[in-house]
C-alpha cells in the first residue's frame, strides 16, 4: 500500500491534532492479570471481560472473589493512567494550538 499523499500534505496532516478526544477517552481500558485471572475495566473501573483460565479452577471462591476484586482495582488504576496519558496529550494539543494563535 503506498501513500500518495505529497510532502506538504503530510506535513499538515502531522500538523492536525486529533480531536476525537471522547472516542480516545471511551477505548481506554485496563487489565490486570493473575493466579489464572484477567479482569479488563474500562476507564471508569467497570468490568468489561473477566477471563479464567485451569489455574483459576483450583481457588476456593472465597480466594477467587478476593482476587478477582484486587484484579479489578489493579486493572481500574492501569486504566485510569492510561486515561491520564490521552488526557495530558489533549491538553497539550491545546497548549501548542493557544501558543501557535499568538505567534
């Protein structure tokens, strides 16, 4: 596949901040993984996929439960610094766009 796009195109499309900011925002996820568990949340800490594998059999519901909530705000706290990430590269944008109008 080749990009036929010329030289300056590129440059401007390089130039053009993202702005799909809720999309980038609603496709943050975390996920924490252990004793045969992953639990995925997405950005507010609701759980999205929980997955057990054999190792996971072979816990007590009481340990599995217990890991489970663990996994839960391990996975919230990677999810809430990825959302920190696309929150900082947006505020940036409007940083370099405020400092550009005053130039």
């Amino acid at each position: 596949m080749t990009d036929e796009r010329s030289v300056e195109q590129l440059l401007e499309d390089a130039d053009t901040p993202d702005t799909d900011y809720h999309g980038r925002l609603a496709a943050v996820t975390g996920e924490a993984r252990s004793g045969g568990v992953t639990v995925t949340v997405d950005l507010y800490g609701k759980p999205i996929g929980l997955h057990f594998d054999r190792d996971a059999l072979s816990l007590r519901a009481s340990e599995l439960s217990a890991l489970i909530i663990r996994l839960a705000r391990e996975a919230s706290a990677v999810a809430l610094d990825a959302g920190e990430s696309v929150v900082d590269d947006i505020t940036d944008a409007f940083a370099l766009t405020a400092w550009r109008s005053r130039s």
